[in-house]
C-alpha cells in the first residue's frame, strides 16, 4: 500500500488537503470519503489501510473549516459556503478520476458529508459510479425553513463566524441525552468507549461550527431533491437504530423511501440493530466494514436489510428548533 499527501486548488484558492490510499496493484475501484461535521478526513485512515488491502484506492480529504491547518476552523466561507465545500469535492472527485483513469469511482458521505454528497451527485453525478450514505436523514423541508430562518438571525446578531453554543446544545447537546446516564458528551457517537474517547481527545475534532456554516449547510439541505438524481445511479444507505441523527431509524427509512420514489433504480438500505452514529467506529465495525466493501463498484448489490425502527427522535437540525 503507497500512501500519498497531496494539495489541490479549489475555485477560490482555498488548498484541499488531500490523502490518497493506493493498493500495489491496480486498484478494481476508488473511494472518495466526504466526512462529517465537527472532524476531519485523518479519522478514515484505519479503514482506508483495510480497503487498500482489498484492492480499492481510497481518498480522504477535509472539509473547509475542518482538519489540521484550517484557516477558520469550523466557518466554511464568508461567502457561498455550500456552493464552495461541493465544488471542493468536485476537484477531489476530478483529481481521482483523473489519477486512475477507467477506475469506477464511489462517493461515501457521512452525516454532513452524506449532504455534501448528494447535493455533488445532483450536480455531477456522472462522475460517480456509486453513491454511498452513512448516517444521513431524511429533508425535514419545513422545520429546515423555520431552523433558517433562527439561524440567520443570530447571524445578523453575532455574525457568521460566531461559533454558536446554543445551536452546538440544541443539536448535538440532545443527541447525548438520549443515552443517559452518559459516560462523556459524545456517547452518542458510538457505543466503544474507545472510539468515544479518541473523538473527545483528538484537538481536531468536536469543534463548535460557526452561525454562517449552520446557515449554509441547512440551505444545502433544502437544496436536495432525489427527483434530480441520476435513476441509474446505484445508492446505499446504511446506519445503526439508535443513531439519533437518522431519528433511530424513522429518517434514514423515509430518505431510502422518498429516493426510491423520485425513480432511482437501484436503492438498497441496512440497518444495524443497536449502532449509533458512526456505524464505521461501532463495536462491530468489522461487520460494517466488509458490508461497505460489498456496496462498492463491481461486488455484488447487498440487500436492503432493515430493522424495526425504535422511538421517534429529534432528527439532525432538521429538529433544530423544535420540541
């Protein structure tokens, strides 16, 4: 396995710190990972070792206001801020394409990266072969407009690049409260206590976001409508039942559901009895790890494999405001 740092240019200038994992042969496929709010793409290289193992290149990345090295650490932009993260995937995206020509090219994205993703595909999504989501939920349209509006007034306020505690509180605060009695404050994370404290003590990660990267990334949401996709594209959902995010299951569910229903052919959804957010650091990581091997180009489609859905729960900001 040869590894590779790399620095790419965005539009704007802003430089993209790159990590490509390459197999010693030639790789079947490519995996590009868009990561999620509040940690960075250095978190995926256990897991981008493994798939290099078995023949898939992997490329890692930051997103803007995220990583070693950001500028503004958790501020996308002062301007365009969704528009700018989407277009910085783009030139990830182009940049694989372009270092393993003929390589088919899946895009994982997780939580915030899931949304990423799928505002790229709705763009661009004749440069990917699969579209992977972890963690993601379904469009809350009219709660995201009332958590829109809020959020802009705190702007107007304190300014975009105020990191705001009280939407931090309002959001992740209430995805922890669901596992009380809770051990730390991101329990909610996952269930190995190991992987909750790396998250806690890694300097790069759980960052407080800013007002204006609240405000893009619920625009970018908005932005989202499956009737758009490419209806050839393949599209895997995954998560656990008690992941908060993906409202334990009811969320992730009605987003599989409302895909299918916009004429995407090929859809499948898995989840895993138990997990939390981060199916790919849960306790039985080696299970999800080789389910995501099977999701990727040229394996065979794994089968929508779904569990009872658990208690309604407050889904990510797109309950922002509510209750």
């Amino acid at each position: 396995m040869r590894k590779q740092t790399l620095q790419l240019t965005s539009t704007d200038h802003h430089q993209i710190t790159v990590t490509v994992f390459e197999p010693d042969l030639a790789p079947r496929c490519c995996l590009v990972i868009s990561h999620g709010m509040a940690e960075h793409g250095d978190r995926y290289a256990g897991l981008a070792h493994w798939l290099a193992d078995q023949g898939v290149a992997v490329v890692t990345y930051h997103h803007r206001g995220h990583g070693p090295g950001s500028a503004h650490p958790g501020h996308y932009a002062d301007r365009q801020g969704w528009h700018r993260v989407v277009q910085d995937l783009h030139q990830v995206v182009s940049h694989t394409r372009a270092q393993f020509p003929g390589c088919p090219v899946a895009l994982l994205g997780h939580s915030m990266g899931s949304f990423i993703a799928q505002s790229y595909i709705q763009q661009h999504g004749d440069l990917i072969d699969t579209l992977i989501l972890s963690a993601t939920n379904r469009i809350h349209r009219s709660q995201l407009k009332v958590s829109l509006g809020l959020v802009s007034l705190i702007r107007m306020l304190r300014g975009q690049r105020h990191p705001s505690k009280t939407i931090s509180k309002l959001t992740f605060g209430k995805f922890n409260r669901q596992f009380q009695p809770a051990r730390t404050t991101c329990d909610w994370l996952s269930r190995d206590p190991e992987q909750v404290d790396r998250y806690l003590t890694d300097p790069h990660c759980g960052l407080e976001c800013s007002v204006g990267l609240w405000q893009d990334f619920i625009g970018g949401m908005l932005s989202i409508d499956p009737r758009h996709w490419r209806t050839d594209l393949p599209v895997h959902l995954f998560a656990g039942t008690d992941d908060p995010v993906g409202e334990k299951g009811k969320g992730i569910r009605k987003h599989f559901q409302a895909i299918r229903e916009a004429g995407v052919h090929q859809v499948t959804l898995r989840l895993f009895d138990g997990g939390r957010h981060e199916m790919l650091n849960e306790t039985n990581a080696d299970d999800v790890w080789h389910f995501l091997l099977q999701c990727l180009p040229g394996q065979a489609m794994p089968q929508s494999q779904t569990a009872q859905a658990q208690t309604d729960t407050t889904g990510m900001v797109s309950g922002l405001f509510s209750g």
